[in-house]
C-alpha cells in the first residue's frame, strides 16, 4: 500500500485501469474496396420487389486480383457453382460482375449499384424489369 499513498500513483492507475484500447465493434480499415472485397460473402438477404427474403446460404467469392479479377459463384438451391469475373469502377461505386456460365451459380451478371459496403457487409443493387432488387452480403 506503501506504492498508492502518493496521488500521482493512484491517478497512474486509474487512468491504466479505465483507459481502452478501442472499441470492439468498430471494423478496421483497409486500404481500399478493392482489398476489402476480397473474400467469400455469404448472400444474407434480398429484397425484391419490396419483399425482404433471407438468405439461403449462397454465397460469392471474390478472388484477389492478378491480371483479372475472378470469383465462384455458388447457389445454395440447386448446389451449383460457377466462375465470374469482376471489376469496380474507379470510384468503387459499381461493381459489375460477367458470369462465364450463366445456368450455373446464382447468376449476378450486370452492373450493380454499391448501396454500402464495410469489411462485412456489401449491397448491391440494381433496377430490373421486374422492379428494384437488392442483395446483402456478409463475410
């Protein structure tokens, strides 16, 4: 007890005591979208035609990139699986996938719209014929 009669050492030690790291629940940074997207996603929810679906387990996964960028696409229903290539847009707003086989996977082709995007979640989204369609990912 010798060691807290002085009030510099019990300050010490509450500031030790109450100070934090950080915060658990923040994601840390990555250098950029194209390092965060990296990664096998797993398809959470769609929202189509203003009906939210949970997700059944389908799932994307985006290769890094060397002189392409490309990814498995599978699909929980049927149990298939295809190949895609990638790309964002420079302001990573766009993400447009190119399935090479479009019967199998889940086929995403298209120009989709990057509603959000964390280290752990993505939505992408994109009007259709049948209307808006979302789909929300999470690593």
């Amino acid at each position: 007890m010798k060691n807290f009669k002085n009030p510099l050492s019990i300050l010490s030690l509450c500031i030790i005591l109450f100070t934090s790291c950080s915060d658990d629940d923040t994601e840390d940074v990555l250098l950029t979208e194209s390092d965060r997207i990296v990664g096998t996603w797993t398809l959470s929810q769609s929202v189509v035609l203003g009906i939210t679906v949970p997700g059944d387990g389908s799932t994307l996964t985006f290769n890094e990139c060397t002189a392409t960028c490309a990814g498995i696409d599978f699909q929980a229903s049927d149990d298939s699986s295809g190949t895609f290539t990638y790309e964002l847009t420079s302001d990573n707003t766009i993400l447009s996938i190119i399935d090479n086989d479009s019967s199998a996977g889940g086929a995403y082709s298209g120009d989709w719209a990057i509603s959000s995007f964390t280290n752990n979640s993505i939505t992408l989204s994109a009007s259709t014929f049948i209307g808006d369609v979302s789909f929300t990912f999470t690593k």
